[in-house]
C-alpha cells in the first residue's frame, strides 16, 4: 500500500538554508526514498515573493516524493498539521558577531511560534531548531508551547558533529564513514566541546580508539576543539555568509536517524531537554551523544568524563544558563 505522506515544515524557507534543504526533503533525504512528503514553507511578507520563486522550481524539479507544496506567509496554515517542523526562520550572524548577537530578534520569533505550532500541528510533531541561539530558542519555544512533549523538542548541534567527524577524517586520511561516535557537549556556540574520548576509527583490523592513532594530544585537546567551535565564524569570514548546505545536510541528517534510527553501535549528537544526565543541569537543551530507535532518542550514558572534560561540559552549561537569563531579559 502506498505510504502517507509525511508533512514537513520548514520556516524561513526563503533564505539561505531553506533554498539549500527543501530539495533534499523532497528528494528523500531526509525521510528515506520511499516516503512521500508535502512541504510547508514559511517565510515573512518581503520575503513573500521569493517564497514563490522556491515554490516554482520546486515544481520545476518535478521530484516524485513531493505530494504538495504549500508557500505561506501565514504562520497559523503553515504549522497546521505538520508531522515534523525545521525551524530555520530567523536572522543569521554577520561577521564579528557571536550567536547569541542575534538573541534579541530570534528568541520573540520562537516564542510567537510556539503557540502556532502547539495549537495547530498535528499531535507527536518533531521539532527541530536550527535558527540561532538554537539551544536557547528551542528553550523559549517549549517554554511557550507547555503542551508538546518535551522529547519532541531539539535543536541542531549535528552541524558540529559532522564537522568534528571531518576534522578527524582528514587528520588521519581516512573515510569520513569510517570515523564515528564523537561527541558535541553542550551549545551550538564557540564554547561547545568537541570530545573525541571515546570516538573509533573503521580499519580493516577492526575499531581503533581516535586518541590511539591520533598520538598527537595538543592537537586534539586544542587545535581540534577551537577548528570545530570556530568553524561557523570562519566559514562567515570566507563566505560573508554563513553555512548553508552544510546546515540543510545536518538539518536532514538529524531528522533521519530520529525517525528512522541510528546505525548499531553508533550515536550522534543533538540538541535535546537535560534531564540531569552527566550533571548537566536540568531545565537547559543541552547537546549529548543520543542513539535513536523507534521515534525516540535516549542519552548515551555511561561515558567516563575526565577533569579535562568535565571542566569543558559545565563552562558550556554555565553559557547556556546565562543564554536563559538572557532570552527571558528580551522576551
Ligand atoms: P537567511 O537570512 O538566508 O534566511 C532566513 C530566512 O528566515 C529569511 O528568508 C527570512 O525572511 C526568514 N524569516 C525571518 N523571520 C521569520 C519569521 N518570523 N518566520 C519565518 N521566517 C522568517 O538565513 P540562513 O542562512 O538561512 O540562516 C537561518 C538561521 O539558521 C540563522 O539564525 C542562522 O544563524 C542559523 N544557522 C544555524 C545553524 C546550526 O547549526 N544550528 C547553522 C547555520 C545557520
Ligand atoms: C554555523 O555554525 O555555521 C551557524 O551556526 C552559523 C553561525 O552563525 O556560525
């Protein structure tokens, strides 16, 4: 029988990142190439026209999986009954700035759509927040939508992870494929930490331990770490805008192992509601290792964290905390 389809929504979808990622929903690539899709896209009124512009080629691509396309100023038509909703709709960082430089516009977008989502998605919607400060918007919007799961709420930290899995792969000139389970603590700023304690490498003798084959540890305990918290201000600098295809590719690769799973053995990185695992504080989305199956993921636990790490995981929560107070200051 053929399969329903799967309503994504993807806000700010007139932008950079939208432009890069609506192709590869419609595509299969972030739900399997079995699974037909409609796309909702959301943008704001100047950006109206563009939005049908995207629409066109949308329609122009002639991709089999996509059943339906709806382009929406309307917030309200846009979330309605949505399975899974990308929140990428916001104001990047222009060079020099920090993340949380975008805090004051961002944070009121996340807590008007929360209700929007709340009232009108369809019940179980995923969400997801790509739009920066990522962690703390996607705080303010469980915060303003008290009535969608917890669980059912993330943000994007999978961007890092797979660019910490490049760092490695290029140092050690292997497959990407190849290297796995590094882990992003914390947020999606320049304090994230990059921890390569308990990453493999795939050789054909079997999994190595990273910190065996990389013997160099200044490299990893600085170089490493800085190249990844620092890799979305130097792809600004080289870009004077900020990372889009590699965003929409994470953004899919997010959304794909939450609904269909991570591989054996295997986790990722997201941005997800702390539960005090690790000592992090409640109260925070916090990145952990997450494996997923069936829809739900669950923190990793058992991971032994040194003096060095621990300092590492609680500076990234004391800036997520700070974030908190932040964000409620400009609401
Ligand atoms: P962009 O400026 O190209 O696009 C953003 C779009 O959002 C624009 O079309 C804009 O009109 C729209 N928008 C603004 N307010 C909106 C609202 N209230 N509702 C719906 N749409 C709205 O920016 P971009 O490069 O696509 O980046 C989008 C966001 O993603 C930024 O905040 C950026 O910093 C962030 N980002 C996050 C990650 C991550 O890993 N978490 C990676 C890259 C970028
Ligand atoms: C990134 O990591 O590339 C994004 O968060 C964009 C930015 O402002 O760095």
């Amino acid at each position: 029988m053929a399969k329903e389809a799967v309503r994504v929504l993807v806000t700010g979808a007139a932008g950079q990142i939208g432009y890069a990622l609506v192709p590869m929903i419609a595509r299969g690539v972030m739900l399997g190439p079995e699974q037909p899709v409609v796309l909702h896209m959301l943008d704001i009124p100047p950006a109206a026209e563009a939005l049908n512009g995207v629409k066109m080629e949308l329609v122009d691509a002639a991709f089999p999986l996509l059943r339906g396309i709806l382009a929406t100023i309307d917030v309200v038509e846009a979330c309605t009954g949505v399975n899974i909703a990308v929140m990428v709709g916001g104001f990047p960082r222009k060079e020099g700035m920090e993340r949380k430089d975008v805090m004051s516009k961002n944070v009121s977008i996340y807590k008007a759509q929360a209700a929007a989502l709340e009232k009108h998605a369809a019940p179980n919607c995923k969400v997801l927040i790509v739009a920066n400060p990522a962690n703390t918007n996607a705080l303010i919007l469980k915060e303003f939508a008290p009535s969608i799961p917890t669980r059912n709420i993330s943000c994007l930290t999978r961007l890092d992870h797979n660019r910490a899995l490049g760092q490695i792969a290029e140092r050690l000139n292997v497959h990407v494929s190849d290297v796995k389970n590094v882990i992003i603590w914390g947020n999606h700023s320049s304090t994230q930490y990059p921890d390569v304690n308990h990453a493999s490498i795939l050789t054909k003798d079997g999994e190595k331990p990273v910190r065996g084959l990389i013997a160099d540890d200044k490299w990893l305990n600085s170089e490493f770490i800085t190249t990844v918290q620092q890799r979305g201000a130097a792809i600004i600098k080289a870009r004077k805008l900020s990372s889009a295809l590699s965003a929409a590719s994470a953004a899919c690769d997010h959304i794909h192992d939450w609904v269909l799973g991570t591989r054996q053995g295997t986790w990722v990185s997201m941005g997800v509601y702390s539960d005090g695992s690790y000592g992090v504080p409640a109260g925070l989305i916090y990145s952990f290792p997450v494996t997923c199956e069936k829809g739900e993921w669950s923190i990793v636990q058992g991971l032994k964290i040194d003096e060095f790490s621990r300092t590492k995981l609680d500076a990234t929560a004391n800036e997520l905390a700070e974030e908190k107070s932040l964000a409620y200051s400009c609401l």
